[in-house]
C-alpha cells in the first residue's frame, strides 16, 4: 500500500485544496487487507491537509464475532460515528487530499483514547453491556493495543511524515459524529468544533461555521476538545501541528444524500480558508500550544 502511494504521489498535481479530484481510477476507496484496522484513501501529499475519521465502522476482525453483541446494538452510536465515514470519503474527493479511516467498531478498542484512558475498552456503553468486554483481561486488551491500535496510530505517523517530506507541513482535520438524543434530551446543534490550545486551524473553521445561516454551531460542545491522549492528542498536540475535530448531528449524516450535503459544505469552507495566504501560511508551521490537560488523564463518554 506504501510503493502505491509514494508511485500515486510522484503525479501528484499542485492545485490546491477545493479542487476534487474526478478520476475515478485515482479516487479509490481501498479496502483493508485482513486484520489491517484501518482504510486508506490515497491523495496528494503536498495538498497540506489529511483527513481522519477515528470511528468510521462498526464490524469486528475474524474472530470477535459481535463481542455478543445483537446486530441492532451494532447500528447505534455505540458501535461507530454514524455518518462520519460517509463525509470523510465525500470530503476527501471534494478537496482531493488523503484520508484514514479506522475500520473496525470502537467497541473492539477505541483510538481516540490513550491507552491509559480506562474507556479504552467498553464493558458498557450507553446502558449496553458489552459481552465480549466484560470480563476481559490486561492480556486481550493488549492484544488489542497491538493488533488494532498502535498500526492506526503509526500509519497516520507516516503519511504525516510522507506529507512533511514535501516540502508542507499538513494540518489534521478529524470527522466524528453524535447522537442526536442523550439520555432522553434532544441536542440542539447540528454541529461543532472541539479543539484544545491550537487555535489555527479550529478557530478560523468555527468562525466560518458560524456564518452559516441554516444551522447551530457549538464550541466544545457536547464533548471537550480537551482531551489529554486522544488521537488529534497524539499526532496534532504533541508534534506541533495545526488540526481541528468536527462533530456532527448523527440524524443529518445517517443518509447518503445528508453525509454529501456536508462534505459538500466543509469543502466549500476549509476550500475558502486555504484559499487565504495568511491561514494557509501559519497551518504549514509546527508550532507548539501544548494542551490544557497535560497534567491530567480525561475520558469522554460518546
């Protein structure tokens, strides 16, 4: 997968971000090989900007069956981020530029926790026990950290590191979705924006956002951005680079038709903001904010 990419990135062209990509020979989805957690979309490596989508599926490596779970579980917020993988391939053919999807359910292990965060591994979510989880033990879990977590983790470490050798620092853009009801109480946004102490790439997007005439943007909502091991954490925080986490409303992605509505939005509005020389210039610096939480090890419940 890494000689097709760099062959891929030798034609790269130099457009810049906003211009899709139309070939259908290069705007392929590939698939995973077996027991390979994440899915690569391929894309031009000096566009400055890679897509993440850290809870794209809800399926399960050879082996795990559902973790005993029913399949209606498996449809729920639970499982995945509804929607999310959906935009992200959309978006990433919009703004012709990389993408990585982590494949398999977050119940299996989620990738947007440390590995000391104690949500690493749902026994229950959302009043679901998960069977499989239950009864686990440091052995499987780290199994699990092997297997499934650290290769995600170190593929993204490559493609940022593939994009740097450019000659342009990338900045991260990571795509999630939420449940549209909690515990009984409706959710008002159709969207927001979680960051930490980089404000480079976060602000500017929710500034824009906020222009938006026909929906509600939250800041840090309902979620903090402000998690210490977290995936935009590890590779955004830690290394100096600029990077931004949108949330969107399950019930506005859950269709083919909504998830190309708002890849069409976001490419229309991150295509706006690289457009701008002084935006496009201060992403393509690794420049450290450090985090609020770098004294503390926080969890979030999805």
């Amino acid at each position: 997968m890494a000689d097709n990419l760099m062959a891929e990135n030798a034609q790269a062209n130099s457009d810049g971000i906003g211009k899709p990509n139309n070939n259908p020979e290069s705007d392929r989805f590939e698939p995973a090989l077996s027991q390979i957690s994440y899915q690569e979309i391929s894309g031009p490596m000096d566009k400055g900007l890679l897509l993440l989508c850290d809870h794209a599926g809800n399926s399960f490596p050879e082996g795990y069956g559902t973790l005993g779970l029913p399949e209606s579980q498996l449809q729920r917020h639970i499982a995945y981020d509804i929607g999310a993988a959906g935009v992200t391939r959309e978006l990433s053919r919009l703004l012709d530029v990389p993408a990585l999807l982590y494949q398999y359910s977050r119940l299996l292990i989620d990738p947007n926790r440390s590995i000391e965060d104690p949500t690493l591994v749902m026994r229950l979510s959302d009043g679901a026990i998960v069977p499989g989880n239950a009864r686990i033990g440091e052995g499987e879990i780290q199994k699990r950290i092997d297997t499934y977590y650290k290769p995600y983790h170190l593929r993204i470490e490559e493609l940022v590191n593939e994009m740097k050798a450019t000659g342009r620092v990338p900045a991260l853009f990571s795509i999630h979705s939420f449940t549209d009801n909690w515990k009984g109480k409706k959710r008002i946004w159709d969207s927001t924006i979680l960051w930490d102490r980089d404000p480079r790439f976060a602000c500017p997007l929710l500034a824009a956002l906020e222009k938006e005439q026909d929906i509600v943007v939250g800041e840090n909502v309902p979620y903090s951005g402000q998690l210490k091991g977290d995936c935009l954490y590890q590779h955004g925080t830690m290394n100096g680079l600029a990077h931004a986490l949108i949330e969107i409303r399950q019930d506005l992605i859950a269709t083919p038709e909504g998830q190309s509505a708002w890849a069409e939005r976001l490419a229309r509005i991150i295509g706006d903001l690289f457009a701008g020389k002084e935006f496009d210039e201060a992403l393509n610096e690794v420049k450290m904010y450090g985090s609020h939480t770098d004294h503390t090890v926080g969890s979030t419940e999805y």
